[in-house]
C-alpha cells in the first residue's frame, strides 16, 4: 500500500468515526432531554440518530477488519433500535392521558441542534462516498430525509407557542415520527448485509 493510498484509507475511517460519534451524541442528548421534557416528538427523532451512528458502526467495523461483519453484531444493533421506540411509546401512551406542553425553549433549541448535526453529518458523508468506493452503497442509507424531520419538529414547537398551546401537535409529531423511525433497526441490519456484500 502506497503512502497517498494509506493517507486515503485513514481519511476515510476519520469521517466514519465522526459520523458515528457525532450521531450517537446527539442521540444521547436528545433521548434524555426529551424525555426530561416530556416530547415525544423528540424522543421519537433520536431514533433515527441511533440508527445512524449503528450504521456508521458497522461501516467502520467494515473498514477496519475489510471481512464480513459478524450476524450477531448486526443483531445486537438492531435489537438496541428497540430501546428508544419503547422510550416513545410509553411516553406517547402516556401523554395521550394527559397531553402536557413540552418545555419550548429546551424543546426548539434541542430540535435546532438536531438539524445542525443532521447538516453536519450529510456534509461529512458527501466527502465520505467521494472517497470511497467500495461501501458506497453502504453509505447511501443514511436518512437523507433527517433535515426535513427536525424541521417538522421545529415548526411543531412554533405552532403550539403561537397557535395551540397543548401537547397535542408534539404528541401527534412524535408518533408519526417514531412510525417512520422504526424502521431503523431495518436499516441497520441491510446495511451489514451490504458490507458483507461489498467485502466479497
């Protein structure tokens, strides 16, 4: 391996990790402020973060070992999809009893964030299928639509400050949100199958 291919090799893996790393924080964040809060709209948005810091795992799994990405690895990030959509539909469950106002201020500037990481993160993935061929149909799993969730989400935080003070819009948003969310474990465990496939 020459010098240039090595430098490119390791680029590749920085941008990963990046991904991986950057989405799993906002995960992070946004799971336990939304829950803290009381939004479902929130809690069923930092679905789709976990799924793409898993899919962004197993990537660099894939770039690192250059073999097959084991089934039970696969499973095992698939499963933890299910963490956060149960997180959503005890809440959504709940607040259909009572559908409290989530805090706005905590609530749109989080919802803000998610959409600057979301930014960030297809910036970097831009570069990324650039650089790389050989799991760049990998890549290309990555939820192109995330941008446009969070500026759901934003909207549903103007429209309940200045038109209908209730929990009803965020309850609503959220559901919708953790429906298409949930999908995330799927995604997860086709995009190790096309690692595998990208490896053969």
């Amino acid at each position: 391996m020459t010098a240039r291919a090595a430098t490119h090799k390791i680029a590749i893996r920085w941008l990963v990790a990046a991904v991986m790393f950057l989405n799993f924080g906002y995960f992070s964040t946004e799971l336990y402020i939304g829950y803290t809060i009381g939004s479902v709209s929130l809690t069923a948005d930092s679905i789709d973060f976990l799924g793409d810091a898993a899919i962004n795992m197993l990537i660099l799994v894939g770039l690192f070992t250059g073999t097959h990405v084991h089934p039970k690895l696969r499973q095992g990030a698939a499963a933890i999809m299910f963490i956060p959509v149960v997180a959503t539909i005890w809440m959504a469950w709940h607040k259909f009893n009572l559908p409290e106002v989530p805090t706005l201020f905590p609530f749109m500037m989080t919802a803000a964030g998610a959409l600057l990481v979301n930014l960030v993160c297809a910036f970097l993935l831009v570069i990324y299928s650039r650089l790389s061929e050989d799991v760049r149909a990998a890549s290309y799993y990555y939820e192109r639509n995330d941008a446009i969730a969070n500026i759901v989400v934003i909207c549903t935080g103007i429209f309940t400050a200045a038109f209908w003070t209730t929990g009803w819009p965020d309850l609503v948003v959220g559901v919708i949100l953790g429906l298409i969310n949930s999908k995330s474990a799927y995604r997860v465990w086709i995009t190790g199958r096309a690692l595998d496939r990208a490896v053969n």
